[in-house]
C-alpha cells in the first residue's frame, strides 16, 4: 500500500497542476489570439503576420527557430517562405535554403498520415536513412518539431520549430494539437494569397490586354458585372474608370438594346463560342464582340467584350452603294433607251425592209425561180432578224414595278420563258405583297429571276426551273432550283473573275451592292441551286396579303 502524499507535497502537486493548466490557458489564448489577427487580412499583410505568428509560437514554446516549409510546384523541394531565428536577432526573418524531398524520405510516411514528427538525437533517424542524418547534423543536432500543412488530402508544406543547440526539447502534445489548428489557419491564408495574386496578376494582364486595342473593351460577368474596362470604353461613356469598375453594362446601355444584350450574353455562355453584331446608338454605328472566358472547370465565367466604331465605314458603304445604285439606274436609263431605239428605228427598219422585198415579187412578174427562193431567203432572214431585235429590246427593257409590282412581273416573266423554250417554271411567291420595297431591291431580285432562266436555257439542259420567293424579316430569300445537268462549282470558284460567266458574275455583285448574300450550289449531274438573300427594314412593312400562288 503506497504511503499517503503529505500534505507538503500536495501543495507541490496543485502548484504544478495550476502552473500547467496557467499554461494551457495562456496558450490557449495566443492561440484565440493570432487566429483572430487573421480575420479579414489583407493580402498584403498575411506575410508579415505569419512571421509574426511563427515567433510569438515559438516564444512560447522555447523554440530558438521556427519556419514554414511549401511543396514546391515541381513537387521536388520545400521551399521556405517564413523563417524566425532568436540566436541571431539582426537576420532573424533570413529563408534557408530549398529542402529537397530526400531529406524527409524517412518521415514523409508519417507526415503524408498528417501526423507530426519529433526528432531530438540523431539516434532517433535510423542508419540507413543516410540523407536525413546528414540533413539532421547540419542543423547543429538540435530536437526538431515537424508538423505537416494537409491541403486535399495531400503535403501543402511544413511548420517547424526547433530548439536549442544540443539540447533535448520537450515538445508537449497538447500544445502540438494547438500548433496544428494555426498550422492549417497558415495553409488557407497562403493559399488565399497565391489565387488572390494569381487573380491580381490576371487582372493586370487582363488590364493590359485589353488596353492594348484601339477598341473599346471590357472584362464582365454574365449578369452584366463590369470587372474591368479599358481607357477607349471609359472615354466613350465620358466616365471614369472608378465609376464603370462595379456598375452593370445593361445600366450602361441604350434601354432598347438591353434586352438583345442580355440575350447576346446568354447564347455565348450556352455556346461557349464568340459571337459578333452591329447594332446602332444615336448617330453612331457599332461592331460589337464577345469572347467567352472559361475557368478551370471548363465554363464560362466571364466574357471579354469588345466595341468598335465602324460609324465612318458604314456611311463610305451607304456613299459607295449609292452611288453604284445611281450607276445602276443610269445603265438601266440606257437600256430603256437602247431598247426604244431598237424596237423603234430597227425593227421598224427591218420591217419596212422586208416589206419591199416581198413587193420584188409583184414589181417583176418574170422573176426566175431561183431568184424568187434568194429574195424568199431574204425575206425569212429579215424576218428572223425582226424578232431577234425585239427579242432582244424586250430583254433590255427594264421592269415596270410601279404598275404590276414585283411578284406579278417576275411571274409574267417566268411564263413567257415557259412559252419561248418550253422549260417548265414552277414560281412561288409569299410574304413579298407585304412589303415595299426599293427600286434597287426589286431590280436586284428581277436581274437574278432573268440571269438564272437565261443561264438554264443556254447551259443547264434542264426540263424543269423551280422559283420561290419568301418574304420573312429581316430577310428576303429567293432561290432558284433547276433539274439540269449541273457544274462542278469549285472550279468555277477558282476561276479568276475575267474568266467567270458574266450572269453568275453580275448577280453577286448586284447582290452584294444590297449587302446580301447568295450561295451558288451545284455539283454535275444533280442541278444547279441559286439562294439569294437580301436585307429589308421592318419600315417596309404594309399590312399582310394572303400567299401568292403562281
């Protein structure tokens, strides 16, 4: 039975207990104490507050040293970013040297489980662990605390303390569990600090690229957040660049254009491509872009977008379109009168001509025969000549829209082709009774229908031409369709333009005058597709008509 504690060393015993439980309590609260320093922490302070940290720590524990070790990016060193050293207070805050992983190889099994290892003799590193041994007498034989960082169930870096120079330290467990719950705060704050520097870097990159254009440019997020913009967009909005960072593009732009934005910015985030459009302000004409800016996972979190003022472009477009479109009109002023003069002065000369050569046969009543099969000859031949001059006046005549309109003359049209070569023309017509549209427009369209059947009857062998024509906004479409033999479209296509037909040659420069579109589809064999798209403004609009059915 062992004997019972005097009352002496009771008093010794309580005195310890309460040395002990001051202790815990004291470190307790430096441990409350530096967490709450790193609340709300700037990124500029975190270093200086980890430094500040890993000293107060190791005051407290009796450590000489103290420093924080990171995996570096090649997973081949510890890197040291923090370092205190009471045995030399003027460089005190001086990094060692890079640690490569050999030197832990012994430990990394029990730093990998997150546990921490204590070293105090050189007798505690097995001989076979040659490395770390040298590694260990290097620092002066000295008891060395590891305490590993865990980010994602992997090594971020290491805390350490060590003690004085051959001297064993007495590490207690209760204040090393305490160490590891400001050894993970120091993990989440310097991993804070390098995305927010990765960020910021990014920002400036960002700030640099986009300063880099003329245009005007801006970094958002989809719900229309400005990140940042560039001094081009600043100078546009008359705006400062602190009262654009923040605000909202959709609070920025033309109430009546918000919703196409909105619209603009959903689809390339659904999409994940670039899109472009122009759309116009006041008296100002835009080119607008937005390119997706993906994150890590892969989707789009942010959108660059780029403005450009094609203002002065589109009004040298408007000059040089309107002034081929008064070259038009003056050519097909000549037309009309070509055409007058021809069926006016020619043919009526041709016929007059004919005329008197039918009268040689009761002016000489004894013409021989084979004279009268030459004057005959003569007479068939001007007569064929008569129909060609007229032929080809009614071909330079120029449509009359103003009284028929422009499905009516193109369906009129499309039947005398019919009756002249015996080709079948199935036209469609809708949509178009709805709109008014510019001379130039229907005379584009009308110089399209009359190319494309003059092409068929000279080259395509076709028994049948299909025409439709579908009014549907902003756009109208014609195509033209045939059951001909067809062409290989790629060696027109790298024909030189001296060498192209003139018809296909003429419609897309009549249509690109009226800033359409047309596509030329063929392959030999299979026919031959003409699709033409021209633009039309909803100012064009009349009340609807039923569907015109030729």
């Amino acid at each position: 039975m062992k004997p019972r504690p005097t009352y002496k060393e009771l008093e010794l015993r309580v005195k310890e207990l309460e040395r002990k439980l001051s202790g815990r309590l004291s470190f307790e609260y430096l441990i409350k104490y530096i967490s709450t320093s790193f609340v709300n922490l700037p990124v500029e302070k975190i270093d200086h507050s980890i430094n500040r940290a890993i000293r107060l720590l190791a005051e407290f524990i009796g450590a000489s040293r103290s420093a924080i070790f990171i995996v570096s990016d090649d997973v081949k060193t510890f890197e040291n970013t923090h370092a205190w050293n009471d045995e030399d207070p003027d460089r005190n805050d001086r990094l060692h040297e890079p640690i490569p992983f050999e030197g832990f190889g012994y430990f990394w099994e029990q730093l990998s489980r997150s546990e921490f290892v204590i070293i105090n003799r050189c007798d505690d590193i097995p001989s076979k662990a040659v490395l770390e041994r040298e590694w260990y007498e290097s620092n002066s034989f000295r008891s060395l605390l590891f305490i590993p960082m865990i980010l994602e169930k992997r090594i971020y870096g290491l805390l350490s303390f060590s003690g004085p120079p051959h001297e064993v330290k007495n590490w207690p467990e209760e204040f090393i569990i305490l160490i590891r719950l400001i050894a993970d705060r120091f993990m989440n704050l310097l991993n804070r600090k390098n995305v927010e520097l990765a960020l910021l870097q990014s920002k400036k990159l960002s700030e640099s690229l986009l300063n880099a254009t003329t245009d005007s440019a801006m970094l958002i997020k989809p719900t229309g957040t400005i990140l940042t913009a560039n001094m081009s967009f600043c100078r546009m909005l008359g705006k400062k660049p602190g009262e654009i960072i923040g605000a909202n593009l959709f609070d920025l732009t033309p109430q009546e254009l918000v919703q196409n934005r909105k619209t603009q910015i959903d689809r390339v985030v659904a999409e994940k491509k670039r899109i472009s459009f122009e759309d116009e302000s006041g008296d100002r004409c835009y080119h607008h872009v937005f390119y997706p800016v993906f994150n890590a996972s892969g989707d789009v979190d942010k959108l660059a977008y780029y403005s450009h003022d094609v203002t002065g472009v589109k009004r040298v477009e408007k000059s040089i379109r309107h002034l081929t479109n008064e070259l038009i009109k003056g050519q097909e002023s000549e037309r009309q009168k070509i055409a007058n003069d021809l069926h006016d002065n020619v043919a009526q000369e041709l016929a007059s001509l004919r005329i008197h050569c039918d009268a040689l046969f009761d002016q000489i009543p004894g013409m021989s025969p084979h004279a009268r099969d030459v004057v005959s000859g003569f007479s068939k031949t001007i007569k064929n000549s008569i129909e060609t001059v007229r032929e080809l006046a009614y071909e330079l005549q120029p449509p009359t829209f103003d009284h028929k309109g422009l499905v009516k003359t193109l369906y009129r049209y499309c039947e005398d082709f019919s009756q002249k070569t015996g080709i079948r023309v199935d036209f469609f017509s809708a949509g178009i009774n709805a709109l008014r549209l510019d001379f130039n427009t229907e005379n584009t369209l009308h110089r399209i229908v009359r190319e494309a059947l003059a092409n068929v009857k000279a080259h395509s062998e076709a028994a049948k031409v299909t025409v439709r024509l579908v009014a549907s906004y902003p756009t109208v479409m014609l195509r033209i369709e045939d059951n001909g033999k067809g062409f290989d479209v790629s060696s027109f296509k790298n024909r030189g333009n001296g060498s192209k037909p003139m018809g296909l040659k003429s419609m897309e420069g009549r249509v690109r005058l009226q800033n359409g579109k047309i596509r030329i589809l063929s392959k030999p064999g299979t026919g031959t597709r003409i699709l033409a798209e021209l633009p039309f403004s909803k100012d064009n609009h009349i009340p609807p008509t039923p569907a015109t059915r030729q």
